[in-house]
C-alpha cells in the first residue's frame, strides 16, 4: 500500500507545486517586469488584445490600462497577504489550542478557549469590514484582521485533535516514563497532529484567500483603483461580455492558488499518515506490550 501510495503522493505533489508556481512567480516577480505604463486614451477602453511589438495581450481595462500588466502588478497585495494572514492566525492558534489541550486543569483552558468563542461568534467578514469602517487598515492591517478573525477557529481545531491524541495510550505511557510535558507535546502529539492540521492548513489558506480577496473587492486594505487581482474583477466585471480577460485572467490566478494549495496540503496528508503509523510503532516498540492488571506487562507470544 505504502509503494502505491507514493506516485499519488508525489502526482499530487507535483501538480499542486505547477499550479502554485504562476501565481506565485506573478505576485513576487511580476512587479519588476511590469515595466513602464503605455499611453491610455479612451479609444483603448475595455480593448481586446492587438498586435503588433508593443502587443496588448490581454487587452485594456474599463480605463484603457493595460490588462497584462495590471495582473504583473496586482499579485503581491493578494497573495503575501493571504499567506501572512494564515501565518499569523497559526502563530496564534497553534500555542494555545496545544495550552489547552495539556493542560490539567479546567480554569486555564477555560481562561484560554473562552474569549475566543465571543469573537466565532461574529461572521469574519463583518468583523474585517466593522473594524475597516473605523481604522481603514492598509494590507498589512488586512493581515493582521484577517488572521484574527481566524484564530478562534483554528485554535479550536489544533486544541481538539491535540486533546485526542494527549489521551492516547502511548502519551500515558511516556508520563510514566518521565517525559517532559514539553518533549510529549512538541515529540508525539505535534508529529501526530500533524496530518490533521495539515487538512485545516490546506482550507484555511483557501479560506484566507477568498476572505483577503473579497475585502479587496469591497475595497478594503487597497485603493479603489489599486492593481489587485480582486479589484480587476471588480472593476470590470460590467464589461465582462465585452473584454472578459480582464476579469477572467485575475480571477484564474486566484483559483490556481487555491487549487495548488490544497493539492500540495493532501501529499501532505499522505506523507504525515504514513509518518504517523511509523511514529506509532516505534512507540510501541519503546513502551513494549500493555501492562496486565497485576501490574506487570502481558507477554505475548
């Protein structure tokens, strides 16, 4: 199974890094490629592609900017954004949902879980645009809205799969071991976690994505008239039938990031649930068999 299991693993692999690849090149590199506006005149508005050295390959937009260039230009807000936020909302999540999970006692993890569920409470795109309509935050303030309005959820995840796993067996026999509670923490409960969070990572980022695009598209964290891939399919969606690249070209991207995400997320998933059988047995093999109720461990044949 573990040999047939491989090549999905690493077609997935493989493709997820393809689709991730346009995007991300786009967004990181496309500003230095871009190159120096061409002249704009109304005969150019919402254009098809032309011809010629100076070639427009996309068109113009609904105000005679270059389509292909914009897209150059209009990654970086979209994507850096998205990938900070997720990070952001990990960093958060991550050591509290594991606080409370090992921890012994109720008040702390009451202390902990509690005041996050008053902020689950709150849809996450009214939460961004209520604090948006008082600070008006630029990107790196949509970040840091975004990845909050994510932390409750995410720390509710990493808390219960962390409390599964913390209950385990083989956690109670590494206590009895002597194991720090850092060491079980960090050793057994991350790297079985691992698969899990992995699976949230891949939707959350997908999530993250649409939530930073969809405040951009109602202009939040970006100028109205910003080069940003959810601005362009904004702005000209009225001229859709008319010039539809400079709606479907952004709008593509946008999809392959979150295609190529998830599909890097699931070899993920493969490569932790057979990291996690191993992990497991070799568990075994260092607490050795189950004690019996006499107290002494059972000696099977």
């Amino acid at each position: 199974m573990s040999g047939a299991a491989q090549p999905g693993t690493r077609a997935r692999f493989v493709t997820g890094a393809l689709l991730l690849a346009l995007p991300f090149v786009l967004a990181l590199l496309g500003p230095l490629l871009a190159g120096e506006p061409a002249a704009r005149g109304a005969s150019f508005t919402l254009g098809g592609p032309s011809d010629g050295w100076a070639a427009q390959w996309f068109g113009t937009d609904f105000v005679g900017r270059d389509v292909w260039r914009q897209v150059l230009l209009g990654g970086r807000s979209v994507v850096l954004v998205a990938l900070a936020a997720t990070v952001l909302a990990y960093a958060v999540a991550l050591p509290v949902g594991f606080a409370a999970a090992l921890t012994r006692r109720t008040w702390p993890e009451e202390l902990l879980m509690r005041p996050l569920d008053v902020l689950l409470a709150v849809p996450s795109l009214l939460a961004v645009l209520l604090v948006a309509t008082v600070f008006a935050p630029g990107p790196v303030g949509l970040a840091v809205l975004v990845a909050v309005v994510n932390v409750p959820d995410a720390a509710r995840i990493v808390r219960s799969t962390a409390a599964e796993i913390a209950a385990r067996p083989a956690v109670e026999a590494l206590r009895m071991q002597g194991e720090s509670r850092r060491r079980i923490a960090m050793g057994y409960v991350g790297r079985s976690a691992l698969r899990t969070l992995a699976a949230d990572a891949g939707v959350r980022m997908t999530g993250v994505l649409y939530l930073v695009a969809t405040a951009a598209f109602l202009g939040v964290g970006v100028a109205p008239d910003a080069a940003d891939w959810a601005v362009m399919v904004d702005r000209n969606r009225t001229g859709l039938f008319v010039q539809p690249w400079a709606v479907v070209v952004p709008a593509l991207l946008i999809v392959l990031l979150s295609m190529g995400t998830n599909l890097l997320f699931d070899a993920a998933l493969q490569r932790g649930s057979r990291h996690t059988t191993r992990t497991e047995q070799h568990t075994k093999q260092r607490t050795g068999p189950p004690a019996e109720p006499g107290g002494r461990k059972g000696n099977r044949s």
